[in-house]
C-alpha cells in the first residue's frame, strides 16, 4: 500500500508540540488540521489502531493511526522507536478516562517516514546488567542515545532553565558578564588538579577557575559574574566531581564578608523562585524530583570550628578520613561533610575555614588570623555546591601568601597589580552549576548533569 494525502482535506499548518493554542476538535466541531515533525518515542500496536507516542523536542503526543491503509504499509509494518516521522491530522480532546502525555491527541490521516530506525527495539538499549558499573559504562558509552530518553532530556532541559534563571538574577542585580579565558598560565585551586598542556612551547593549563580574572574586571566593569567551563585534573571517581564542569563565578567590590553571604543566599533562593514560577521548568522538576521544596531562609549559618565540634558530638560520631575524631585543621572530607549536610537537612553556609587548607588568595578574619573569611554552601543530598571568600587585598600580604604556598609570583604580575592600583575589599564566589542541578533535579550524580561527563578514564563520546 502507498499512501497518499487526502488532497480535499483542510491544508496541515506545521506546529511544534510546545503550541498550545491549537483548535481541538470534539463531538461538536472539527479540530484544527496540523502537521509534526518528530520521532516515535513508544509504539503500541492494538487490533483496532496503532498507537504512536510521538516526541518532537518539544512535547510529546498520543497519535492515533486507525487500523486500516495507514497501519498497513510498509513503513507502518516496520515502525521502530526512533523512527522520524511527519504525521498530519486533526488534533482532538483526549476522550475522557484515557490516559496520554497530553490533553490531546493527533488523529492522523497522512504520514511520512523521513529516517526509518532499526525496528529491532533493542538499538537504544534497556537491557541492563547485574553489575553496576558495568551498567554505568555502558549508559554512558551509549550517552547519544539515553539523552533521546525522557528523564535524560527532561535534566538537560531543566539546566536551561537554570542557567536562564542565573542569568536573568544577575541582570536584576546589576551584575556584568564576562568572558575570562580558558586557556592560562596560572594556578587557582592547587597544582594537583591542573590539566597541563603545551602552548606553542610554553607551558600553559586548562583553567580551574575565573576568579582571578573576574577580580580584574570589577575596576571597571563593576560587579561581574561568568558562566565558563572550568577544569579539574580530579584523581578520584566520586558523584560529585568531573574533569570539565559548567562554574558560575561572582565576584563582588567593595563588600564585607556578611554581605558576600546574603548575595549568595540571596543568589540561591531567586534562582529556585524563577525556576520555579516558569511552568515548563517546574514540570521537569516534578517530573525529576517530585519531592523538591525551596529552601527556607536564612540559612542556617555554621563556623567551621563548630562543625568539627558538632561532628564529633553525633551519636556515634562523624569521624575524618583516617577513622579518628576531626580536629581543628582537618579538612572535612566528601563522606563526613554529606553525612553532616543531610543529618541537618537545610542549606548551611559554611564558613571560616583555617587558613592551612584553604587557597593561597583567601582574606583572614581581622578576628581570628587562623581562620579566612571563606564559605562553602552545603546541600542536603549533594553537600557543597558553592566555595567562595573575601580576597586578600593587601598587596605585601599577598606576596607573602605566594611564598608561603610556594607559587612563583612572576606569573601573577597582573592579579597582584589590582592590590597596586587602588586596591579594595572585595570577595567572590564560584558554583558548581552540575551540583546545583544535581540538587534541584534530584540527581544522585552530577554525571547525568552534563551533556557528555568528563571524568577520570572518560572521555567520549
Ligand atoms: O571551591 P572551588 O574550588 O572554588 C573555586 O574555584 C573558587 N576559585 C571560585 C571563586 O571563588 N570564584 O569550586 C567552586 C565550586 C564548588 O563548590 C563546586 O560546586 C564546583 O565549583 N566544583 C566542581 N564541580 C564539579 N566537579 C568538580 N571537579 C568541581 N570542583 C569544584
């Protein structure tokens, strides 16, 4: 059988499934006739009527092919998940009682075929294996096609939003973004973590962070803030570090610590309100996670010496790394630092920390020269999703602290010029934006964050 449109019906007009407005048509009036491009997402072949699932990018939507010409051809007989597919009809009310991804369905008189997929249903597999890393390596060689998925998509499109909703925030805030490089010749966060590499014979690295860019821009440009990719030469395989992530870094002038606090918290909590107030947006979350709830505010605020002193106060007690009780000094490893953040069960600003672990640039408190003003925001599920701080501001103090951390300070002629000319108190921030979505998406990893992770051992596809 071949198929030919039905040249006496109304003209299709093409629509994509995020249309709304369509006419529907019921007992009493005709639907709109209209035409969708997609893919078959679910088949389900009954005696009176194939049933299609289609998905377009932009919705998903029940069609009907009656049992009769349009289920017999060729084509018909060898539909396959994945098969992209025009199909023309008139859009109707779904009949009540029946279930669908939509209040309405397509009643199709006409379609085309346009890329046939294997019908062997197998192609995007399901078949899943006993062990679970071998399952994980095999969703993620297959990454191409489990972003064709439902959830998969949903996480990838709820990131949009996200990061609209940071960038809209911003605009409110009068922040200005920026576009620091990628490629760079300095240190941030460690040398351990650097991805090295040869520039034209120089020795260069992929960066770890736009901070120090960012904290030459605020002479000019004010406030600033960039959403860049940032880079992490991570030894270990955990579920909340990859090797190139999406950081959104800020950085504030003229500030105190306090209200580098209230700008993050502040930062947070419109981010979730924004999300939340877009329907779309908030339909991915109660598909992902039904259960989410924005956070209450204040948050809850906590010193880093209070936090080892309530670590070992649990019953039994959080113990560090090495098994032993925390003591002041240690850092408060992956493992403690979850067990601390879903026990409290709320966002904590964490802050504080000693001087000894934390990075060479962090301002000390004018109250305690052990500790810095510095802060790390803590998830329940997830743990920190945000590191920031004041920033020494002291030229003198700042080539102390290179000498102390052994850096070189040649390479840094340029940041540490900004103590030289007019130098202020300023701080800043950076953000994980897989950590965040992780959190909000009710993801156990920030792997199924990104479009394509990067981690240790994985770099395809
Ligand atoms: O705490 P970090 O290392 O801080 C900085 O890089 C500062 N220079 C930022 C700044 O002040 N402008 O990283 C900040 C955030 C972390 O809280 C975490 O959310 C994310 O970046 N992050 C990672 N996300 C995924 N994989 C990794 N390997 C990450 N390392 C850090």
């Amino acid at each position: 059988i071949v198929l030919e449109e039905d040249t006496s019906l109304p003209a299709a007009t093409r629509i994509k499934l995020s249309n709304k407005t369509v006419e529907l048509g019921d007992e009493a009036k005709k639907g709109a006739r209209v035409k969708v491009y997609g893919r078959i997402h679910r088949l389900r072949v009954q005696k009176h009527a194939t049933f299609i699932t289609l998905k377009d990018g932009y919705g998903f939507l029940q069609c009907v092919l009656a049992a009769g010409p349009l289920t017999k051809t060729y084509d018909a007989l060898t539909f396959a998940q994945e098969t992209a597919i025009v199909v023309y009809g008139e859009m109707k009310k779904l009949p009540a009682g029946t279930n669908a991804p939509d209040s309405r369905e397509l009643h199709v008189d006409y379609y085309k075929v346009i890329g046939a997929a294997p019908s062997d249903a197998e192609a995007i597999t399901n078949k899943v294996s006993k062990d679970q890393d071998a399952w994980e390596a095999q969703m993620l060689d297959a990454r191409h096609l489990v972003l064709r998925g439902e959830n998969a998509s949903a996480v990838m499109k709820l990131r949009q939003y996200v990061e609209l909703a940071f960038i809209d925030t911003y605009r409110e805030m009068e922040i200005t973004k920026v576009s620091p490089p990628a490629m760079v010749q300095t240190q941030v966060e460690g040398g351990s973590t650097l991805f090295k590499y040869d520039y034209y014979g120089e020795e260069a690295y992929l960066t770890q962070s736009s901070q120090l860019y960012l904290e030459t821009a605020i002479q000019s440009m004010g406030d600033v803030y960039c959403i860049e990719k940032s880079f992490r030469a991570e030894k270990s395989l955990t579920r909340r570090h990859l090797s190139e992530y999406t950081h959104i870094e800020g950085e504030l002038d003229f500030i105190t610590f306090d209200d580098l606090l209230s700008h993050i918290e502040e930062l947070i909590c419109s981010v979730v309100d924004k999300v939340l107030a877009n329907p779309t947006a908030a339909g991915y979350i109660k598909l992902l996670n039904p259960g989410f709830e924005k956070p209450s505010r204040p948050f809850m605020r906590m010193k880093y010496g209070d936090a080892i002193e309530w670590l070992g106060k649990q019953d039994p007690p959080i113990l560090n790394e090495e098994g032993n009780l925390h003591v002041f000094g240690d850092d408060i490893a992956e493992a403690a630092e979850r067990k601390m953040t879903d026990q409290i069960g709320r966002p904590i600003l964490l802050t504080h920390f000693p001087t000894e672990i934390k990075a060479f640039y962090m301002q000390k408190d004018p109250s305690d020269p052990r500790v810095t003003e510095s802060v790390d925001v803590l998830m329940p599920g997830v743990g920190e999703i945000v590191g920031g701080s004041m920033r020494m501001w002291d030229h003198t103090e700042l080539i102390e602290a290179y000498k102390k951390n052994d850096i070189p300070h040649e390479p840094y002629f340029w940041y540490t010029d900004a103590r030289k000319y007019g130098t202020s108190p300023h701080g800043g921030y950076g953000l994980g934006l897989e950590r965040f979505l992780a959190w909000m998406a009710g993801q156990h990893s920030v792997r199924t964050c990104c479009m394509y992770p990067r981690f240790m051992g994985r770099c395809k596809p």
